[in-house]
C-alpha cells in the first residue's frame, strides 16, 4: 500500500509517529512538506529521522539544500497523489 501523508503545521511529531506505525505495518510513506510544515526539510535532525519515507516538497515553495527532499512540481503532486491509496493530511 502507498500511503502519502501531506504536512503543512510546524507541529508534525504525531504525524510522523502514525506515518512511521504505517511504514512499519509495510506501507510505502510519501511524506509532502507544504505551507508551514516546509521548515522540516531545513531541519537536518527532521531530515535524518524520516530516512525510511520519502520527502517531497513544491519546488516553488522551497528548493531544497539536501537530496533527502525532492523540490517537485505540482504535476508529481498530482502523480504521487493518484497513485497513492492511502492519504491524512497533518493541518
């Protein structure tokens, strides 16, 4: 199962702990930093403990420093969230 979960508040801890109980019951985890949840990917210690998800953000939001975070367009936005079965959204 593919699982995208999209982040947009400073405050993530809980999301990232319910995304993590997702990747280990086996799910694919896109996490999608947008709005006020972008700052994470500035944060290497965030970067770091999300190492089992993959990291997306717009690419008109943030052009990311790290290759953790991939700066994308809203086109693969739509992409991941197409193909994705599963989606929660930490506003």
């Amino acid at each position: 199962m593919e699982t995208l979960v999209m982040i947009s508040r400073a405050h993530a801890d809980t999301a990232f702990r319910l995304a993590k109980e997702m990747h280990q019951d086996g799910d694919t985890v896109n996490i999608f930093f947008m709005g006020r949840g972008k700052h994470h990917c500035s944060r290497e210690e965030v970067v770091e403990s999300l190492n089992w998800a993959n990291l997306y953000t717009f690419e008109t939001e943030f052009d990311s420093t790290t290759e953790e975070v991939q700066a994308v367009s809203y086109d693969h936005f739509i992409e991941l969230l197409e193909k994705a079965n599963r989606t929660f959204s930490w506003i």
